[in-house]
C-alpha cells in the first residue's frame, strides 16, 4: 500500500511536510486558520479535491445526516423538518439547507467513487463510530437551536419600550414570586437578543442628510426656524381666540400637582414603601401622557424611571433602551429641530468656533481633539469660515474620539462622521485630515494623537465628560473623570474649551431626584414653549436624549449609573486640581452670543457671565456653562 500523501499545509501557508505527528499537533493551527481566513475553504478544496482523510472525513458525516433522517423518520413518521428549521431533506443528493435561508453544506453520496480501486470499507466507520457520530450530531443540532432566532428572520428580537413597560407594570402588581419571575425572565430575554449575531444595515436617506446639514446648516436652521415660528405663531392666535369665543362657559379642569406626586412617589420609593409608591405611580400614570403638555411629558418620562426602580430593573430597562439605539435619520431629525427651538446648541458652537479663531491667529496648521464628537454636527461652520479666512485656508486636522458603539461595527459611528467632514471639507476647498479613535476616554494619551509642534492644538469637549465615572466610585486611584483632564493637561494645548451641564448628581437619591426634576422640568418646558406638542421630533428628543438620561439618574445606581452632572463651579476646581488654568472670557464673544439668542430664539432663554464662565439657561436657571483653558505648566495636583 501506497503511504498517504503529504499533508496540506494550505492552513500554516508553509512547504508541505511528509505526515509524522500527532492530528492534534494541527489542531489549533487549522482552528487559528479557518477563523482569520474566508476562503480558506475554497483554497484546499481547489489544491486536494482527492486526499484520502478529506474524502475518508467527509463519507463518514454524509453517513451521519443518512442515519440521522432514517431516525428521525423512524421515531416520528415523515418527521422531515425539526422545530429550529433545519431541513433535512435532499442529504443524499448533496445539500442540507437551513430555514431555507441559503446556507448549504455539500456532502458526497454513498456511492461516490474513492479511487481506481473501488476499495470503500476504509471509508465505512464502525458501528460504534456511527452511534457515537448520531449522538453527538443530534445533540449538537439541540444546543445550537438554542442560540437561533425562534422566527425565520435573522433580526434580534430586542426588547421594545413598552414592553418593558408593561412586564414592570405586572411586576409591581403583581407582587411576590410572579413578580420576580417576570423581572428575571425580561433579564433573559434582553441579554439573550443582544447576543445575536445581525448584520447592520444602511438606513435610507441617513447619508444623504448627513451630508445635507454638514453643508447647509445654517440655511435649514434658518428655514426650521422660520417654519416652527409660523407655527408657533399660529398656535398661539388658535389658542386665544378658543378662549374668547368658549368665555366662561367652560368650568376649570382639575388640577393636578404632578410634581408634587411625583416628588411624593420618591420619598416612598426611597424609604422602602412599595405599596404607597404604587398607589402614587397609579395615580402619576392616570395623568401623565407622552404626548400632553410640558408636566404630563415630564410626568410620564419620571414615572416610568421611578416604576423601573421599585421593579430593582433599572439597569435592564436602560440597557434595553440603549441597545434600541436611535437611527442614524431620526437623530438628525431631531437635531435640527433642537437646533431651531433652543440656543443652547448655536451658543455652545459660538464660543467653541470664536475661541478656535483667536487661537489660530497668524498660524496655518490646526489640530482640534474632538471628545465625543458624535456626528461633528459641531464643526462644518467653523471649516466653512476657516475657508474664507484671510492669507489662505489652514491645514485642519480633526481627532474624533468616540466610545465603541454597541455591534458588530464599534466604529461605525465615527466613520461615517470621518466621511461626512472629509467630503464637507472638499466642498470648502480647506485642506483636511480625519482620524478617528474608539476607545475609552482616561486610556488616551498624548503619544496616541502624533501631535506636531507647528500646529494649534485644540481639546474641545460639548456636554460629554459628565458620564465619566467619579470619586464615588473610585477611591484608591484618581477618578477617570480626573484622569482625563490630567491627560488633556498632559497635551500641552494652546486651549481646551470645555461645555458643561449644570446639575448635581450626589450618592442619595432623594437629593439626586429632586435635583433632576428640576433641571428637568426647564428642559420639558423650554421645548413645550418652542415646539409644537404634535412633532415626532420633539418626541425623539424627549424620549432618546432627555428621556434615556432622567431614567438612567433616577433608576440606576453604582456604575451603571453613567448621567453624573456636577455644577460649573465644582468643574472649575476640579480643573484648577489638574493643573489648568482658566482663560479671561472675551467680551466679544459674550456679545456675539447674547444677540444672537435675543434675535433669534425665545425672550425666556438666559445668557449671563460669572467667574470667567459663559452660562446659558431657560427662564433663569442656568443649565449649560462654558469656558477656556490652558495648561499650567506647574504641576498638577494628580
């Protein structure tokens, strides 16, 4: 008998070697392979269609599909389909397909031909071969089944809003064992949804407007603006002159003290009274409404935070939440809108965009370190006026930093945003450069941002450091939020603009839920008095961007708990701690900014100035602050 050929070294990719070890010696290697390489198959089908342990392997699982229909047949009659979806039929002829869904496993026949010979019962495995083989073959199929959809479509079944809500609802109704059960077994369901494999699909029209509002920002705000004034306008007269022709016929409706309610519904939660907290969430959801006005908007988002906390579901709730991530298109959607309803927004990108031109007098380079840069909705404007400025456009270079995004694209997000600036740059003219990093913000360093000594260096960071861990959290080492501002120190840069939210996030959560209802309740109001009560986009807003941080403050705790506001003046000396000195807020920039939300938004928005720090607000409190650091060259205290 002629010695088997040479083993294929296809997987290792070195010079074939004549078969002398162990078939565990190539184990791991081919594992390595067949992971790293997708045509691995391909190629050694190609180069050893006739190699005897390929054909001897093979022979032996078509025996097992042939054994394993004729027992499936046999214990359950023309039993062909199993439940998961794998269809058996057609083995014989070759294919096995699964759910009909394409994938198919080739198999030779019984009858193939091995060699010239006709010689098969080396082919043939044993009897105990063949039982061990079915054995294991059925029982794999069985764990298998239990990581596939139930449905016959690759889609996650991810856990919906109001499903959670309605699962919590019984939960607290329902009391005792059943309750628990309906909290573990929501558990099970979201975790299990999140662990399915789907592919991501491009939303339609997302690109397109992208590139829209990165080229025409400030004329479609302009057009929402005037549209949504119109409107607003409209409301208003339809308003009085309902009252005036009702009179006095109409008798006044009760009112209802809804945060008074719900600060109530608190306490109870706090102090450990389910049943009384209950009752208050009854009463809250009799009035509350997603779609009513500023308090049953508020009322609604609040309640459901609260009933998520007395369920012990927080975590769940959000987690679910942010796995049913908004689209790509309702987000921008919603920007716009935000855009044209409230300054906060236009102040922020004014005073970042005229502190980047002060500081890039007389030079050509220009470096910007973007932290939670999002979609860059922040920065055509300023590209745009970088491109008519005086002696030439300068080279801008962009650093996005962004947090991997939950699936299987982690960079998805700021790859998009890389395209979309790049293309907006060359329609400017403006020479640019994207670079793009995902990881956590603390494990950034200066060595990781190639920073060249020609150019301005610019940290900028909008709203975003207030989710980064603090001190209540880590007591033996410096806080990440302190980390990264000693790592920003630790840049050198000729400014670092900073962008706050002002509130207070404190370990009790009677103070902490008290805090967030007020703040809270300007935001609700601020949109109530801008946009119409019937806009989808409003209803984004509320429920993706305010409403997902209000529950995470209310429901969460410990580290799931990401929403951790501190007030401007505790930034301050946090960042004076890390060895940054606060920059002289320019006159200039205070005017600008103070004529553009008097001439453009609601009389009741607030731009005021105190200790170096611009501040934006609704109806006098004061919800965002901005300022501009250096770095000292002192050491820092960290």
């Amino acid at each position: 008998m002629e010695p088997p050929p040479p083993s294929p070294s296809v997987y290792l990719d070195i010079p074939p070697s004549p078969y002398g070890g162990s078939v565990g010696d190539l184990v791991l290697p081919y594992i390595t392979r067949i992971l790293m390489e997708e045509d691995i198959d391909d190629r050694f089908f190609y180069q050893y269609p006739d190699h005897l342990h390929l054909l001897q392997a093979q022979q032996q699982f078509a025996q097992i599909f042939d054994d394993a229909k004729n027992l499936l047949s046999g214990e359950g009659g023309d039993m062909q389909e199993m439940h998961s979806g794998v269809s058996l039929k057609g083995i014989r002829g070759g294919s096995m397909c699964l759910a009909d869904k394409g994938i198919q496993c080739w198999a030779f026949s019984d009858g193939a031909e091995v060699d010239n010979s006709g010689d098969q019962s080396k082919l043939n495995p044993s009897n105990e071969d063949k039982d061990m083989l079915n054995f294991a073959f059925l029982k794999g199929m069985e764990e298998a089944n239990k990581f596939l959809p139930r449905d016959n479509e690759l889609q996650a079944d991810v856990l919906s809003v109001d499903q959670a809500k309605e699962t919590f609802g019984r939960s607290i109704s329902g009391g005792g064992r059943k309750g628990r059960c309906d909290v573990d077994k929501l558990e099970e369901v979201v975790g299990r949804a999140s662990k399915l494999m789907m592919p991501e699909l491009e939303e339609d029209g997302a690109r397109e407007m992208m590139d829209k509002i990165m080229l025409n920002s400030y004329e479609l705000c302009g057009e929402t603006m005037e549209k949504l004034q119109i409107t607003m306008e409209n409301m208003r007269a339809d308003s009085k002159n309902k009252k005036a022709v009702r009179g006095g016929k109409q008798g006044k409706k009760e009112a209802v003290d809804l945060r008074g309610l719900l600060l109530c519904c608190a306490q109870e939660v706090a102090t450990g009274n389910r049943h009384g907290a209950a009752n208050l969430l009854k009463q809250i959801r009799q009035h509350a409404s997603a779609t009513g006005d500023a308090a049953q908007r508020l009322a609604h988002c609040f309640g459901k935070g609260l009933e998520a906390r007395l369920a012990g579901t927080g975590s769940q709730v959000y987690k679910s939440l942010m796995a049913k991530h908004t689209s790509t298109m309702e987000f921008l959607q919603g920007y716009e809108l935000f855009m044209a309803a409230c300054s906060f927004k236009r102040v922020a990108f004014t005073f970042s965009s005229m502190t980047i031109f002060d500081a890039l007098e007389g030079k050509s380079k220009l470096h910007i370190v973007d932290y939670g840069l999002h979609y860059g909705c922040q920065w055509p404007g300023l590209l745009a006026w970088l491109a008519t400025k005086d002696g030439g456009p300068p080279e801008v270079r962009i650093t996005g930093i962004d947090l991997p995004q939950p699936g299987f694209r982690p960079a998805k997000r700021l790859e998009e945003t890389g395209r979309a600036l790049s293309n907006c740059a060359l329609q400017f003219g403006l020479p640019f450069k994207f670079h793009g990093i995902v990881a956590k913000w603390e494990t950034i360093r200066a060595k990781d941002l190639n920073i060249d000594p020609d150019e301005v260096l610019v940290v900028n960071d909008l709203f975003n450091f207030n989710t980064l861990m603090d001190e209540s959290l880590v007591m033996d080492r410096p806080s990440p939020r302190d980390v990264v501002l000693s790592n920003i120190r630790e840049m050198q840069p000729d400014v670092f603009i900073q962008g706050v939210v002002n509130g207070s996030s404190g370990p009790f959560f009677l103070a902490r839920f008290r805090e967030a209802l007020f703040f809270y309740s300007s935001v609700f109001d601020m949109l109530d008095a801008t946009t119409p009560p019937e806009s989808y986009q409003r209803l984004v807003l509320e429920r993706d961007m305010f409403g997902q941080c209000a529950l995470n403050t209310i429901a969460c705790e410990s580290a799931d708990r990401v929403e951790r506001p501190e007030t401007y003046k505790q930034w301050q000396l946090r960042n004076q701690r890390a060895g940054l000195t606060q920059l002289p807020l320019k006159p200039i920039i205070t005017k600008v900014a103070t004529g553009k939300v008097k001439s453009l938004y609601h009389k009741e928005f607030v731009v005021d100035v105190d200790q170096g720090w611009l501040l934006q607000g609704w109806k006098g409190r004061i919800l965002y602050a901005h300022s501009a650091w250096v770095a000292d060259h002192t050491s820092s205290d960290y």
